[in-house]
C-alpha cells in the first residue's frame, strides 16, 4: 500500500466548525479513515482527518502561500497548482 499523506494527527486545541460534506467526500473520508487504519493499527475517527487535511491542502497550496507571503488575498481558481 503507498504512503499515505496524512499521518498522525496533532493534538491541538480545536475549534469546533460545523458543516456539511457531500454523500461521495463523506465515503470517502471514511474509506480514508479505515485505510489510514490498516495503515497505522488504530481506528481513527473519519471527522478526526477534516482538519490534517485541510492543513495539508493549504499547506501544498503554491497560489496560497505566495498570497500569504505577499499579504494579498488569492484569487479562487488562479492558484499555480
């Protein structure tokens, strides 16, 4: 099985966001979860991978940071990659 990219989850103090996923993300956020699973040897939560994820995302974001990095705000759909 490949590297997963999502690995242990920090423990932070959250701040609680309330949404909803479309029926397909949620499948897999859970078809995540239980790879993660077999991957680590523990049950993670799906919610749990919400917030790695999104930080990762944000993270690998070029278009993001480099709005950041010059204190604008990034235009959706112009990002770099």
């Amino acid at each position: 099985m490949p590297k997963l990219k999502i690995a242990a989850l920090p423990d932070d103090k959250p701040v609680k966001v309330a949404t909803e996923l479309p029926a397909s993300v949620h499948r897999d956020l859970v078809a995540y979860a239980e790879a993660l699973a077999h991957e680590s040897g523990q049950r993670i939560d799906p919610v749990k991978l919400i917030a790695p994820m999104l930080a990762r995302f944000m993270a690998t974001d070029r278009g993001f940071a480099k709005a950041r990095r010059t204190g604008q705000s990034p235009r959706v759909g112009e990002g770099e990659g």
